[in-house]
C-alpha cells in the first residue's frame, strides 16, 4: 500500500475514533435501563414528599420559569418525564455536576413513570 493512502487512512480510523468517542462523552450512560424504574403503583412518593424538595435541589437552579424545561412547575415536570428520564436517569447529563447516585436517579425514573403523583 502506497505510504500517502496508508497515512490517509489512519487519518481517517483516527477522526472518525475522535468522533466516537466525543459523541460519547455528551451523553455518559448511566447504565440504568427501563427495567429499573418500572412503577410501583404501592410507592408513597409524590410530588409533595420527594418530586418538589428533588427538583429544587438538583433542577431548578437552572431550569427555572421561563428555560426550555421548567422544573418548578407539577405540570411541566410530568410534560417533560420523557426527556428528564433520558437525560438525568439514563445518561448523566443533569445534573450538570453528575452528582446524582444511581439510587437517586432510580427513585426520580420511578417517580417519573407513575406519573409523578
């Protein structure tokens, strides 16, 4: 093999594994999965004992009155589950900080899924 298209080549494997693993570190899975936030319909977790005091802490400092994902509002919280469940159960994006445990984050998706009483 010529030695322009072997360097052209390497090149080549050596973007396309920089973009991999770039693509790959915006969003960080968390490795939960769907079945570890199934509903238990018999959970006492409601908005008024975890979601809002969660959401405060963790959320709101920056998803506020006015942001894409107001996270101060029952309403908006149960409009955007999907989105929050993907983004701060499955992968670690949110919080900013990654400061959630997995039992934290676990308790959010179950929240999530019923519903978010």
């Amino acid at each position: 093999m010529p030695l322009t298209k072997l360097v052209s080549s390497t090149l080549t494997l050596a973007v396309l594994g920089a973009l991999a693993l770039g693509l790959a570190a915006c969003s960080p899975s968390t490795g939960l999965g769907a079945g570890d936030i199934t509903c238990d319909a018999a959970s006492p977790v409601t908005y008024d004992n975890f979601g809002a005091a969660f959401m405060n802490t963790n959320c709101s400092g920056c998803h506020g009155p006015g942001s894409r994902t107001d996270t101060t509002s029952l309403a908006s919280i149960r409009a955007n589950a999907a989105g929050i469940i993907d983004q701060t159960v499955y992968n670690d994006s949110m919080p900013q900080d990654s400061s959630l445990t997995d039992a934290e984050r676990i308790e959010l998706g179950k929240w999530l899924n019923c519903g978010a009483p």
